[in-house]
C-alpha cells in the first residue's frame, strides 16, 4: 500500500475512524514523516491499552459462560485509618467496556481516579456507593462494618446482579452467586471500577471534613495514621469522626 500521496490529516482520519489494517499500519511505519511515525505509536500504545483493560474482564467472561449476565464486582476503601468512614461500592458495568487506564485505585493518581470515577458514573450498567460512619465501626469492629456496607452496596443496586466478584472477603450470606478474589482489584474490571468509585468518594468525604476540622490534615492523608496525623491526635485529641477503638487512640482516651 502507497500511502506517500496521502496527507497527515487523510492518514490521521484512518486511525480516527478506526479504519486501520496490517497493510495501512505496516505503510505507516515505512513512512518518513515524523507525524505519521507519530500516530503508529499513539496507535500501537492504545491497542496495548485495550489489551490490557481487556484481559481484566475474564472473571465477567467467566461468570457470562456460566450463564450470568447482570455481573457486579465490590470493594472498599479506608479500612485501616484511624478517622472517617470505610467507603463500599458495588458496580455493574456493561461486558467487555474499555476504560482507559482502568486498574486497582491505589495504583492510580488521583487525577486518573477522578477522570474514571466520572466515565464510571456515567457509563456504568448501576453504581451504589456505601459509607459506614467511625460511630458504627466503632460499635461493630472494621470489619463487619464493611461487611455490612458490601451487603448494603450489593443489595441496593437496580438492576440486582446475578453473580458477585468480591474483593478478598466472602460474603456467605449474600443469598447471590459470588466470588472471592484475593487483589480482585486488579484482577476484575468490575472490582477495580468499584474500588475507583469506594476511594474517590472517600477522599471527597475527607477533603470537607478537612475544612470542618483543619487542624488535624486530612485533606492530605485522609485519616491515615501518618506521624502529622498522630501529632495532631496528641495536641488536639480526637474529633467526632475519629475512631475512638483504633489504637492509638484508645489509650489516649483511656
């Protein structure tokens, strides 16, 4: 194929429409225009992309094989910090959706997490968000409480799925097929969108209680037990949102 007659913009219009084959992509790179040169690389770096988020729905194939069709993935965020709510979320996205740079939410930056958390919020099949407050963590221990909030989350979605993946935990009495998947996060398209969508609204949560309670810093470490943090723990004391049976905060009440 001679493609030396065509200009950048007719070439760049094949990729654009996706209108590219082994013959036009093998011309492409013959070529000697930087431009061109240019657009085989974009090209070759987003087909790599879309293999990658691809290959991160194999547990949704998997589950459609077995005959289900409404497939949500769960996770959470903020399990370990010492202030604010644990975050669930449960999402159903529609099979096989390409969301660039898709991935576990902790590998992402926060600016990605938040491009996604609105292409997610937009595109997705349903989407519920769960936040369990430091009164009920404190009351039930961490971990029920995010058991509770995955059952909430998963519960609540419309449509109702018919399959589960699940970040690590088991939920026995979800009364729905499900799975357990150790770093489902970054296993699952629909556990990584869920764990997008637990982290981002979490750390939106923090950012306004930073302004109620400046003192503390959780706009920058969301809670977490940081050496700023326990600093300001130990001038200030704890605040309504602090988990009051999480160490070290205990003993400091006691």
């Amino acid at each position: 194929m001679n493609i030396t007659s065509l200009s950048i913009s007719d070439i760049k219009k094949y990729f654009d429409d996706g209108n590219v084959d082994e013959e036009l992509l093998d011309a492409c790179k013959s070529d000697k225009r930087a431009r061109v040169l240019r657009l085989v690389k974009k090209y070759e770096r987003e087909a790599k992309e879309r293999e990658r988020v691809d290959a991160l729905y194999e547990f949704e194939r998997q589950a459609q094989s077995e005959g289900f069709d409404i497939i949500a993935g769960v996770d959470e965020a903020g399990r370990g910090p010492l202030a604010g709510p644990v975050s669930v979320a449960a999402v159903i996205l529609p099979m096989g959706l390409f969301l660039p740079k898709l991935n576990d939410s902790k590998k992402l930056t926060p600016q990605s997490r938040d491009v996604l958390y609105d292409e997610i919020m937009e595109k997705a099949v349903a989407v519920k968000s769960v936040l369990i407050d430091a009164e009920t963590i404190d009351r039930v221990n961490i971990y029920q409480a995010t058991i509770n909030g995955m059952y909430e989350a998963i519960l609540s979605l419309n449509p109702t799925p018919q399959k589960v993946l699940i970040d690590a935990v088991r939920l026995d009495n979800l009364g729905i097929p499900s799975l357990s998947i150790i770093k489902g996060d970054a296993k699952s398209a629909s556990i990584a969108a869920a764990s997008i969508i637990a982290k981002v609204t979490r750390d939106r949560l923090m950012m306004k209680y930073d302004e109620m309670y400046p003192e503390y810093g959780f706009a920058k470490h969301k809670g977490y037990g940081t050496a700023e943090h326990i600093a300001a723990l130990r001038k200030y004391g704890p605040c309504p949102i602090h988990r009051r049976s999480f160490e070290p905060i205990a003993s400091m009440i006691k």
